[in-house]
C-alpha cells in the first residue's frame, strides 16, 4: 500500500520527541512538506525555538506540547492532542537510553521506558489511527532501533522495548491493511543525534566508535519517509545496519562473532 506523503493540504503531522535529533529532522522535513504540526517534547525552550523557526520558514501552523510520556498524566495529555480531525501522519518517536545492568537498576526505571517507548506509542497509534481512518489515509511511524534486533547487555529495557515496537508495527500494519493506514517501524544505528550527548548516560563513548558505524540524522528521517508505504514494514537505513540486524537475527551467529559484547 503506497503513501502520498505530499497531500498535506490542510492535514495535521504530530511528532513526539521533536525538540532535538530524529524528531526535529521529522518536523522540518513536514513543515517543508506543508504540514501542520504538533511539535511535542518536554526542553519547552527547545521546541518553541523550533516550533518559531519553521512557522517563519515555512508559514506553517505549529503546536507545542511539554509532556513526560514516562507518567500518566503526560501521555493523557499528549493522547489528548493526537486526537484531532485531519491528523495524517503520526511519529512516535521520544525515546532515550538509560544504560545499567537488570539485577542492579531498580525496576521503576525499567517500566518508566516502557511507558515512553512503548505505552505512550500504543495509546498515541490508537486515537491517530482512527483519526486517519476517517479520511482512508495516514502513517504511523514507530522509532525502534537496530537494537531492536539484537541481544543487549546493559540495556534490557532499551532493546526489548524497541524490540516491541517491530512486533507492534508488523501487526499493526496488518489489521490496517487495505485500509489506506500504513504503518513503519524505522530501525536506526548509530546516528549524530542527541542521543549519545556527553552527560547523558552512555551506552558507549562516541569518541571510541569508528565514524562508518555512524549515520547521518537526516539521512535517516529522509529514508524513513522515502520508505513509507513502500515495502517491508520494518525499515533499517544503512547497509551496517542491516547486516547487524541480519547478524543479530541469528542467535548462534551473534554469539560466535560478537560474543558478549559489554563486559564490565
Ligand atoms: N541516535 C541514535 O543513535 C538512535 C539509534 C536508534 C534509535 N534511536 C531512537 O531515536 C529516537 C529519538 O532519539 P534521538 O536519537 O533523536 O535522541 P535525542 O536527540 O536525545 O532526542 C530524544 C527526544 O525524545 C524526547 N524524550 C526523551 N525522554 C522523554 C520522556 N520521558 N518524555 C517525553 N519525551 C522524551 C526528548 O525530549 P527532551 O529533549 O525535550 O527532553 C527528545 O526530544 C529514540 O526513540 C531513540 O531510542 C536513536
């Protein structure tokens, strides 16, 4: 089922996480499509500075919305204002990473990702969904990660829940299917975003990895909506990439040529 990503004519786009990195680069390359657009984050400072920007640029309407997807209260409200007549193309995308073994974190900060990943992406799909199926058309797009496909040492939650989010997009695309809803779970490597910032915590140091593992933010947004529609559900950009993610699909390939990769 194909998508005309350009029929934005008086349509809405809502990305979450949009005050830095994939975000961001979604918001700009919509604004520039001529989308209206909720800008959600929770830097409010971050995302009014671009929420200003791409209404001068691009004359487009944008609404702002601060809220934690890790409590109840935030993703109600962000529920809230996904559930607009129009709305065309849905990116959830906040996410972070929050690095430490299983048996030494506490376990609230597990469910917390899982709220942000996952619970605030379900509830977000549900009302966009119906939303688009009032008018035979829209996009869900699910950031997961390459990680989604691998087994991840010192980062449980960060793998399974991406993990989840491919299960829940390929199903997904399957109730909608013929519906004119389509659905993508983009699955990134390594990319210069604010992800990997010094002072957040680090699954690696960036300094320490070779540059051809890295990609490009807006190589990635310009992928993932070149892809939508098209093809698999599951989207991987970049050739090292799929190759990881093959690998990863592998149990015993993995094993053998990474081994256990994060020894502390
Ligand atoms: N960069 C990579 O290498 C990479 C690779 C694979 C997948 N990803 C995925 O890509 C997505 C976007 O990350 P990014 O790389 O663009 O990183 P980023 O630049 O750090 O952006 C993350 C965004 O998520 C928002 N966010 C984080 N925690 C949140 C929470 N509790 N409630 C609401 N919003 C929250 C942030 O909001 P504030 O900054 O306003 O707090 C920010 O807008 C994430 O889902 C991440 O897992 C990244």
């Amino acid at each position: 089922m194909s998508f005309a990503l350009k029929e934005s004519e008086g349509t809405w786009a809502m990305v979450t996480g949009a005050s830095s990195g994939f975000g961001a680069a979604y918001a700009k390359r919509l604004a520039a499509l001529g989308y209206s657009l909720v800008l959600h984050g929770r830097d409010t400072d971050r995302l009014q500075a671009l929420a200003d920007d791409l209404q001068a640029e691009h004359k487009c309407r944008v609404e702002t919305l601060q809220a934690d997807l890790a409590s109840d209260e935030g993703i109600a409200r962000a529920v809230q204002a996904a559930d607009r007549p129009g709305l065309r193309i849905l990116v959830n995308n906040a996410g972070y990473g929050d690095p430490g073994l299983f048996q030494e974190r506490e376990v609230e900060a597990f469910i917390a990702m899982q709220k942000v990943h996952n619970e605030a992406a379900v509830r977000l799909a549900h009302v966009a969904v119906r939303r688009m199926l009032e008018q035979g058309s829209g996009a869900v797009v699910n950031v997961a990660s390459v990680a989604a496909w691998l087994p991840g040492r010192g980062s449980v939650m960060y793998y399974a829940t991406k993990a989840f989010l491919n299960a829940f997009s390929r199903s997904l695309a399957a109730d909608l299917h013929g519906t004119g809803v389509v659905v993508q779970s983009l699955c990134p490597g390594l990319t210069h975003t604010g992800f990997h910032d010094a002072g957040k915590p680090a699954y690696l140091d960036k300094s320490r990895t070779p540059r051809w593992l890295w990609m490009e933010c807006d190589t990635v947004v310009d992928f993932s909506l070149r892809m939508l529609g098209r093809g698999r559900v599951v989207q991987i950009p970049g050739v090292v990439n799929r190759i990881f993610a093959w690998v990863g699909g592998h149990d015993w390939l993995y094993r053998r040529l990474v081994g256990n990769v994060r020894k502390k």
